[in-house]
C-alpha cells in the first residue's frame, strides 16, 4: 500500500497544528460557528444530533494493520469505544468532543492517516473495488490510478470550494463493484484491442434527492491524460454549477440542465487549455506510484493441493462451507482467496465494529494477509490474501467475535445510514429498521433459498444508505413528525445499472418487517428456477406483481 513521502507527512502534520489552532480559536470564542464551519468540515468533524463526529480517511479503503489499531485506540480514549464503516469505506468516530479532536488528528497523523476532505464542498475520498488488485476479473489495477487522483485533489486551491461536494470512482475490473454509475464522475479502466489501457468517463451520477444514472461522456482517454482531463470536467462544474440551491448543485444537475452533448463540448474546450499540460502523467510517474501496489510476496505453494485441502475441509463442515461460498471470492493468486468479513450480526448496528474486534481484526490481518484490510462500501471489512488452507482456521478465529456470519450479498448483509439516532437531517431512524429486519430474517436456510439480495435502507432522502440502487430500498421519511417508510425495488449498482421504483404509500415502522417478508414471498412465487435471483424476476416481470403482494390488490 502506499507509504507517506516526507512531504506528505509534512503537509498532515502541518494541517493538524493549523486545526488545533483553529479550534482553540473557536473555543476561546474568537471563531464564530459560521467562521468555524468550514474549517471543520474539511477536517472531517461535523455536529450531529447528540455529539460531534469525525470521518476519517481511508483512501480506496486500504487500510493497514497498525492504522487499524491506531483507530481502535483513538475510539476507546477519545469516543466509546468502537467505529463505524461508512458507504465511501471511511471509518467515522461518532462520539468525540471537539476539544479532542485536534489530538485524535495528530495520533492519526502518527500513523500516516488523517480526516482531510472527507467533508465540505470539495473532492472527496476516491472509491474503488474493495478486491482491487486481487479479483480474478480485474483487467486493470486501480489503485495506483485511485492514488494519483488521491494526491491531486487533496489541498488542490481552485477545487476547495466547488458548488457541492463531489465523489469519484473508479472500476478496473470486468464486474463493477464500485458502483461508477452512481458518482459525480466514474472512471472504468479497461484494455483496448492492443492491451493499452484507456479510461472511460461518466459524469453527473449520483443518489440524493435526485437519483441519476451517470452519462459516458468520453470513453477512450489515455491514461496520460487522467488529470487533466479531470480538470477540465471540474473547471466546468465549478464555473458553471449552480451556488445559490444546494439541492441543485450537484454535477448531476448540470449535466442534465445543459445536455450531456453540450456538457461535453464545454469540458472539451476546456481540455484544450490544460491537455498536454504539466499535469500530463508520464509513464514513469505513473510507474513510481504503481510500485507501492506490487503483490505480496505469496506463499510458494501447490496451488491444486490447496484448493483439495480446502475441499476437504468444505466436505467436514457443511457450515464452513456455507461461509467459504458466501464469503470468500476468486482470487488472481492460484491457492489464495479473497475473504469479506460481514459487520452484519443480528443486534448490531450495520457497519459498526468494536474496538476490540478491530484490534482482533488487525491481528488476522497479520497472521492471514499480509498485515491489510480492505474496507468497503458495503461496510464490511476484506482481507484480501488468505491461503486457501487457512481459511479454516481463520473462520473459527472470526467466530469468538461475532464476525463469522456467512451472510455476505444476503439480505441481512444490508448498508444502512446511522439515521435519526445520530444524524441531525434524518426524517426517520434507519438502525432499529435493520434490527428488526435482521431478527426477521435471520434463518440462514432462509437466507440461502432467497439467494442473493441487496437490502440498503437510509433515513432521509439525502440516501447515504443507497436506498436507490438496492434490490429493495428503504427510505425514512416524515409524515406530520410521524416516522413512515417508503420502499422501492428494482435498483442496481452494477453495470445494469438502475434506479429502483417506488412500490406505493409509505409504512409504519411495525408493519416494514411484514410488508418485506411479503416482498421475498412473491418473488420465490415468480421465480421460475432456485438460480433466477430477485432483480432478474422484477426485470421479467416488472413492478405490478409487488405491488399487487404488498397492498393486497391479488
């Protein structure tokens, strides 16, 4: 993974000094709250419902070992004693008191980590595929492109305070699982007919109050021309998107405002001013970053004796081999496997994870993959290099700290938004939701026959739960200051990539694990084989059929 320069540190701790004075400014009185506003955003600390929170970087979600055990320290001193994986595979501190925050950032600081642009109106943390560099679909390695981005954009003066905040992703591999259709711009690297790689780009994605498909809008860049292409798309948003509506400030909304076909032209003219330029990337910049992303030095092993003695194992323990199907993936390395550890138990909030877990975490991390972890946007963690014949001894390991669930992809592997129980824009609460639909539902037998579901529930319309682009998506929203849900279905991240549909009027909060149950029971009715998983049969038979279970039409 990739290591601070001196320059890189120098710029985190001199922004640490520059925030705790910041803070004992405001402390003192000398800073108003409007002052202090958008000194603390961009230092990741915002004001919740109860208490501060503090988001902290995670670029691309690669996390390693010793910054694991640095943040579980920091949330037993400084927050309660536990963090909270968020849908940009941040980890976020909901607990601290701003007078500590200036501290936790100098620890973070230790340890090469920091909270910089994780909020505010600027570029924020780049996502990727949380099996980066190891999936055995993956044409192109996108982290050293995730990193390059990384550099650029942060402290970058003309895009500190653009309209609105503003995501990137970026997919390398045949399968999207960075969800490039759903983001400010998406970036998908892929190999032309001679092998060279080129970039294709989409702009104005988004969730939100507005969900919207993003629009290819070039789709084939040379990779020397990442950043100033980038550029030339921001330049355009930043003239020209709107300040005066947050709600319309979005990219999404200028490229629908102006036309994909005129958006273009704009960015191409703009290109014109910088292509070229010195932020033209050359193969050996481009080289010197991808040499913090070489593979691990792989065990030297029988890569078929490996996969026997897992099969074997699979054979003694139908259990484990539940788990190695639902949560273990393919990997490039033959006898290895990449292993997604769900924070999904039933009765804890998804996403969360305790101090002790993470420092648990943090030792297998050691002992099974190279010291790495990979958060993702799911809110789970990945570690990405277990030798086949260890997986094993890995799963009991994982069973002592409730982290064993063979439930990843299943419904009761849900992302959901903190919600009213923390967030001060929630219309409704969104935790005791996921509870109550993972008590429901937490029949494994059940689970497995249902086969594959993405379940995402958010609590406001602002949709940091991704409720649009899940299978079946639920929406908190306000009636006369009663909480109600509304639910959709049909919405995908992936490469089909659609935006689900409202079934009808919203619930009550009692009625949600019913009217769910009444969802899954029609599509085991619809589905014409134990394969045909539940976006296939909504795709086959459309909305009505749902509806017609739900409100009792049939």
């Amino acid at each position: 993974m990739y290591q601070y320069d001196k320059l890189d540190q120098t710029i985190v701790n001199e922004r640490v000094a520059q925030f705790r004075d910041q803070t004992e400014r405001y402390l003192r009185g000398d800073l108003s709250d409007a002052e202090y506003l958008p000194m603390r955003l961009q230092n990741g600390l915002y004001v919740q419902r109860l208490a501060p929170m503090l988001r902290i970087a995670v670029p691309y979600g690669l996390i390693s070992s010793m910054q694991l055990r640095a943040i579980a320290s920091i949330s037993r001193r400084y927050d309660k004693g536990y963090g909270h994986i968020s849908t940009r595979q941040n980890i976020q501190l909901n607990w601290p008191r701003i007078e500590d925050v200036p501290d936790i950032l100098a620890d973070l600081a230790a340890v090469q980590m920091h909270a910089i642009q994780t909020s505010g109106n600027c570029v924020r943390n780049t996502t990727t595929d949380q099996f980066a560099g190891v999936a055995a679909d993956e044409v192109v390695d996108p982290r050293p492109y995730c990193e390059i981005i990384r550099q650029w954009s942060t402290l970058h003066p003309e895009f500190a305070f653009l309209p609105r905040k503003f995501k990137i992703a970026v997919n390398g591999a045949e399968e999207d699982r960075a969800a490039i259709h759903f983001h400010d711009i998406g970036i998908e690297l892929y190999r032309n007919l001679h092998g060279v790689v080129r970039l294709k780009f989409l702009v104005g994605g988004g969730l939100g109050r507005t969900p919207v498909v993003g629009s290819v809008i070039r789709d084939d860049v040379a990779t020397e021309h990442l950043l100033t292409y980038l550029e030339a798309v921001l330049r355009v948003y930043n003239l020209h998107g709107r300040r005066d509506n947050k709600y319309k400030a979005r990219i999404k909304i200028l490229v629908k405002a102006m036309g994909v076909e005129a958006f273009r032209d704009a960015v191409d003219a703009e290109w014109e001013t910088s292509r070229g330029g010195p932020n033209t990337l050359t193969e050996a910049a481009l080289a010197a970053v991808a040499e913090h992303f070489t593979m691990p030095n792989y065990a030297v092993t029988d890569a078929s004796q490996e996969s026997a003695f897992l099969a074997e194992a699979c054979a003694r323990e139908s259990l484990f081999a539940g788990w190695v199907k639902r949560n273990t993936k393919a990997h490039k390395q033959p006898g290895y496997r990449a292993v997604t550890v769900t924070l999904k138990a039933t009765g804890q909030a998804p996403g969360d994870v305790s101090a002790a877990q993470m420092d648990a975490l943090a030792g297998l991390a050691d002992q099974f993959s190279f010291g790495e972890l990979r958060s993702t946007h799911e809110q789970n963690i990945v570690l990405a290099d277990v030798r086949e014949s260890e997986l094993m001894t890995l799963w009991k390991a994982l069973q002592p700290l409730g982290l064993a669930a063979s439930n990843a992809g299943h419904i009761t592997d849900m992302i959901c938004c903190p919600g009213g129980d923390f967030c001060s824009l929630a219309n409704a609460k969104s935790i005791p939701v996921a509870q109550a639909l993972q008590e429901r539902f937490e029949t494994m037998d059940y689970q497995y026959d249902l086969g594959p579901i993405e379940l995402n529930i958010s609590g406001c319309m602002n949709a940091c739960g991704h409720h649009h682009v899940a299978h079946i998506g639920i929406l908190g929203v306000d009636k006369k200051g009663q909480e109600f849900y509304q639910v959709c279905i049909g919405g995908s991240q992936a490469g089909n990539a659609s935006v689900a549909r409202i079934l009808g009027p919203s619930f009550s909060r009692a009625e949600l694990p019913s009217i769910i149950e009444k969802l899954l029971e029609r599509y085991l009715k619809l589905r014409e084989s134990d394969e045909e998983q539940f976006l296939r049969v909504y795709e086959r038979c459309g909305i009505e059929p749902f509806k017609d279970a739900v409100y009792g039409k049939a």
